[in-house]
C-alpha cells in the first residue's frame, strides 16, 4: 500500500481510543444500570463475563501480541463484538500454535470478518499453500468494510476515518508490520475472500 496511504500512529492511536471507548461503554453502562432484583443480578453477571472476555481479545489485538495455539483464538473471539451471531471455523489443528505477530494478525482479521456479518453467519479461515491463510464470511448479508477494498486497491478511503472502521487500517499495519501480504481473492462468485500470505 502507498505511505501516503497508511494512517500515522497518533492517527492509528486516536481511532484505538475512540473505538474501545464506544466498545466497552455498552457492557459498562449495562453493569451500572443493573438493580439489586433477581433479573439484574443475572443481567450483571452476563455482562461482566462478557466484559472479561473483551478486555481478553483486545488486550491481545490492540495490545502487547501473544504466541497462542488455534484454540486459544477461538476462546479468545467469544469476546468480540457481535459473536453471539457469529460461527468461527478454523480448518486447523486447535493445539497448532501460531507465533505471537500471526496470532495478533489473524484475531484482527477474524475480527474484520465479524464486522463483515452484520445480520450473523460464519467465518471460516483455512490454509492457503504453505503458511497461508484465507479468510471468509459467509452469511446472508456479507460485505467487506469499503476501507479494507480501498486500501488494499491502493486508493484513499472515499470516507473519513471512523472509530467503527478501525480494524481496516488496524489489520493493514499489523500486517506491514510483519510483513506479509494481504489482498482479495477474485475470479468467483459471492464475497471474495481475505488472502493472508506471511514472508517467505
């Protein structure tokens, strides 16, 4: 992707905060509002689960990257945004472990999947040749985020930079980072599948 193209840090790092701070709100909020009945006690305990399992995921996404095995991921996910809705599917052994840069790429990218489902469905990420994967939703509405087409085009984003759109540029700097390779599977029909390729 062009530099001019790619978002700063300080950019990277103000969406970061505004976008934790929109995802963490609603189970806070949840956890205040909660009575002393019966029904909010359950409702209280639910979401502080839940909010343990974000703090989780996103602690390893946006934080410090951990070597973790395909099993961890999938632990790991039930913290996402959306998840109840959503089938993980991992066409690998779940004790395969994945060094800390690729764990931290593929949580993203599932993540980026997820948002790709707004109506629910399943996310599948299978191998491709050698140390590659391929990424792809599927589910009755299925769209990549406009920013990850246009990125990955090499075109500037057509819309501001948003909070919710976050994990686009987010996945793109991990990825450079570690230097592997993402583009758009073409030539089929449907939702063209996330190709994730690391260094030879």
């Amino acid at each position: 992707m062009p530099q001019e193209l790619a978002l700063s840090r300080p950019q990277l790092a103000q969406l970061l905060g505004a976008r934790l701070t929109h995802d963490l709100a609603g189970p806070l909020g949840t956890i205040m509002a909660a009575g002393g009945s019966a029904e909010g006690a359950a409702l209280l305990e639910e979401t502080v689960a839940e909010l343990r399992l974000r703090f989780r995921l996103y602690a390893v996404v946006f934080g410090e990257a951990e070597a973790l095995c395909w099993a961890d991921l999938q632990a790991l996910l039930a913290g996402a945004p959306g998840a109840h809705r959503i089938a993980f599917h991992f066409e690998f052994p779940p004790q395969a472990r994945l060094d800390p840069a690729l764990a931290q790429i593929v949580l993203a990218a599932a993540m980026l999947g997820a948002e790709a489902l707004p109506r629910g469905g399943a996310l599948r990420i299978t191998p491709l040749g050698g140390a590659g994967l391929v990424v792809l939703p599927e589910g009755r509405v299925a769209a990549w985020p406009h920013a990850l087409i246009e990125r990955l085009a090499g075109m500037a984003p057509a819309g501001a930079d948003t909070p919710r759109a976050l994990l686009a540029p987010w996945l793109i700097a991990l990825a450079e980072a570690a230097q592997c390779r993402l583009s758009l599977g073409m030539g089929q029909p449907g939702l063209p599948p996330l190709l994730l390729q690391p260094p030879r």
